[in-house]
C-alpha cells in the first residue's frame, strides 16, 4: 500500500533507485483515520502535505449561510496539496469521506525530496497539472451540462480515477458518496441527484449502491456525458521506470 504514491507518480517520469527508495521513506509512517475526521480545516496552518493512502477525502468549502460546496473527491495514491505549505492559512477543508489510512509529509520532508530528486520533483508538477485540469472540467460540468450528462461525467472521471476501468469492460468499484455529496459537488439538490440516478439506472448504464459503483455500460455512460478523458492526461512513461 505505501508505494502507491511511486506507482502513480512513474506515469509521468522514469525513476531510479535512490527515487524509489526516496519516496519509500517519505510514506513509512502511516496513520488509520475514520469517516468524517478532518485532516486539516479552513483557517488552519498548513504545516504538513497529507497523502491518502487509503479511503477516500474530500475538499470542500462553507459558504456563510452554512451551505457545502465540495471542489474535489480525493482517493488513494492522492496528496492533498502538493505545495500548501506555501500558504499562511488554509482556504478550504479536507475531511475523510471513509475510513482509511494517511500520511501526514512535513512541509520540510517535501521540500527536500522536490530539490534533490528533479525527476519527483517533475512528476509532482504532473500531479499538480492533472489537479488542474480536473477542477477546470469541474467547473464547466457545473457550469454547461445538464443533471443527466453532469452525473454521468462525474462518475466516467471517478471510474477512471479509481483504476476500474483498467480492469477492462464495465465492473463495480467503492465510491462512498451519498446522494448529498454529489449533489453539493455538482450544485444539484438531493432530490434531483436521487432522480437522475434513476434515470441513468433505467437507461442501464450505472446502478450507485451503499458505497459502490456498478458500472453496467461504461461506453453508454461515455456517451451520455460526452466524456473525454484527455483533461485526465493518463500518460505512461516506458516500463522499467
């Protein structure tokens, strides 16, 4: 489980022994975490970068009539903020969706591994990039799809994400999100997200249970969100890296 953080960061660079072994160090020490803790708050200091390495997170923020906007689901092999240190405080929240385990990196730790090890330092700017691209789509899914197209496209990146669609053809995988939590990441009601999904169940494309995902027809669900992955930018580095 710990090395889940260098098989995601070789998608984008070839690394060497003493990378490897680099980021092994950084994530020896882990720590169980339970649904609803918060890893860190809004206001609060940013002293250290949090990893996931399992269960899943969420970013989110409180607007002053006490509503919830969500602006990322966080899921293993994740860090939450690779350079938030950098910040005097924090602008949002991040709060387990699941139980799980974490690293907690010193803002030092991380500081040291990007300046002695360029080829971290370069897939880390990968993460960041990827980070982007996904809260850019997130706006234009809020901000131009319908409730159908918008739920579907939210589940294709999540499927994606969470590595199911590697398995080949359509399949389940755990995505602990309540009709509440799509709603308040998509600016839809819970009423309207439970009526969508019933549509998108109906057409037999995606049936969401108690923290799964069943998908029935993941080229369907592609279509129906109109869905490109390019924003996800999935590239492979030569094996052996």
């Amino acid at each position: 489980m710990t090395d889940i953080l260098t098989r995601k960061l070789r998608r984008w660079a070839k690394f060497d022994d003493q990378d490897r072994v680099a980021l092994e160090r950084l994530t020896m020490v882990t720590r169980p975490v339970v649904r609803g803790q918060h890893l860190i708050r809004e206001g609060d200091d940013p002293t250290h970068v949090f990893l996931i390495l399992d269960g899943w997170a969420q970013r989110y923020k409180i607007l002053p009539d006490g509503k919830r906007q969500i602006v990322a689901f966080l899921m293993p092999g994740d860090l939450c903020d690779t350079h938030v240190f950098i910040l005097e405080k924090m602008d949002h929240s991040i709060s387990m969706m699941s139980e799980g385990k974490v690293v907690s990196i010193p803002a030092n730790d991380m500081l040291a591994i990007i300046e002695d090890h360029p080829r971290i330092a370069q897939a880390l700017w990968w993460c960041t990039l990827v980070d982007e691209g996904i809260l850019r789509e997130w706006l234009v899914n809020i901000g131009a799809r319908e409730a159908y197209s918008r739920i579907a496209h939210l589940f294709c990146e999540l499927y994606i994400r969470a590595g199911a669609v590697a398995r080949e053809g359509n399949g389940d995988f755990f995505m602990p999100l309540t009709q509440t939590d799509v709603g308040e990441a998509l600016g839809l009601t819970s009423v309207h997200v439970n009526r969508t999904l019933k549509a998108l169940k109906r057409s037999g494309l995606v049936d969401a249970t108690r923290n799964r995902l069943l998908m029935l027809d993941f080229e369907g669900l592609k279509t129906a969100a109109r869905f490109d992955s390019a924003y996800l930018h999935a590239r492979l580095v030569p094996l052996g890296g």
